[in-house]
C-alpha cells in the first residue's frame, strides 16, 4: 500500500485480522492466538538470562532444493538469525541440532523407511542453511546417527537435557524444520525435561499444513507455551 493511498478504518482493520485469524485457525483450535515471527514481543524482550534457544535442523536438505524439502523452509532463516543475533549479546547459550544419517539409515525409503535419503553425514544436505548465521560458540547438537533406531528430538540421546542443567537453563525458545516432526519432538521433550518451553512459530514450518496444526495442538495441550 502506497503512503498516498488511505488505509482501511480502524475498526475495519479489526474486522480484516478476525476474518484472517478465523481462516487460518478454527475457534476450536487451541493454537488460534498464534503470532508469527516469534511472538508479539520477539527476541528482543522475550530472551532472557538463564534461557536457551535451541534451532532444529535447518539444514540444506530440509530447504528448498533439498533431497526433503519443507514448503518454504528457508523463511525461517531471516527469523532465526534474529533470535541468534539477541541470544548473543545477553550471552544466551544457542544449540544448533543436525540430522547426520549414515548413508545406509533405517529411515530412508531404499531400507524399508519411510523418508528419502537426507542429510547423509559429510553431504552438502548435511549442512546447515548458507544463510543462517550461526556464531562459533553455538553447540552443534548431533542425532540421527544411530543405527538402531531413528532420532527425532534434539534430546534423544544427545546429552542436550544434561548440558542445558549444567548451565542452570530454565527457559528454551526453539524453532527450525520440521514443525511437525524433529520440532515437535524437541518441544515436547524439552517439557519433559522440566523446561519452560516455548515454540517460536515464525520459526517454523511443517512437511503439512495438517501435520502443522495437529503439532501445534499436541505442543499447545502438553504445556508449550505457543509464541
């Protein structure tokens, strides 16, 4: 809209974001306040001392142009590196976690699994997103490497839980691919860790939209704060 052109009333503009709350989230969707881009408030007033911000698997194959493409996947990136940018200068610790498969994982379709092959260790798949701007102190969190089973949470057998008690952490912000997958996994893991959680949902996208609201419900029911 052009600075010449004059804006809906006020009231209007009420009656526009009800319409588009209403489209996009069912009265009976427990999730229906929503924000987007982490929150009303953001990074900036949300992060705080004794917090951490986990990102989940932003890596190239989850991306546009991956072997496992989330729809618009890498719109988080802008997003995050907001949050990375205030978690540096309060000296919030920040966890990046990864998908590092051996070639040969059980999830994938050729052994019987049910994704195509991604993020195969060493693979440019494997890599986090060019543009996410991760600093050198960020903790890389490794999963998905074992050979018995797969591993959708950054907690899962990662020491993540361990690590974020050793450093007296509370409170985890966390965002990245998939909503309805690793994301969710992470989130509800972290609740079970005895953690302050919240799901910065401008951060995030899912495989589906179904599989989106169906995750955002279960996180929403299970006492992640929804942001």
């Amino acid at each position: 809209m052009s600075a010449k052109e004059p804006g809906p009333k006020p009231e209007h503009k009420e009656e526009l974001l009800d319409e588009a709350l209403d489209e996009s989230f069912p009265a009976s969707d427990p999730a229906s306040l929503v924000q987007p881009e982490g929150g009303i408030s953001g990074p900036e007033d949300a992060l705080q001392t004794g917090d951490a911000l986990i990102i989940v698997d932003v890596q190239n194959d989850f991306c546009p142009g991956g072997s496992l493409p989330i729809e618009n996947g890498d719109a988080v990136v802008p997003v995050l590196n907001r949050w990375i940018d205030r978690a540096r200068r309060l000296g919030v610790p920040i966890y990046a976690s990864r998908d590092w498969h051996p070639k040969d994982h059980l999830s994938f379709k050729p052994q019987g699994g049910q994704w195509p092959v991604h993020c195969v260790q060493g693979t440019d798949g494997a890599a986090f997103h060019p543009d996410l701007i991760l600093p050198p102190e960020a903790e890389v969190v490794t999963k998905g490497d074992r050979t018995d089973r797969d591993q959708y949470s950054a907690f899962d057998s990662t020491g993540l839980a361990e690590a974020l008690r050793g450093r007296g952490v509370k409170r985890v912000f966390v965002g990245g691919l998939a909503e309805d997958v690793c994301v969710r996994a992470t989130a509800l893991d972290a609740v079970g860790a005895g953690l302050k959680t919240h799901l910065i949902t401008g951060a995030t996208k899912p495989v589906t939209p179904e599989g989106g609201k169906a995750a955002l419900k279960e996180m929403n029911d299970a006492g992640v704060v929804i942001d």
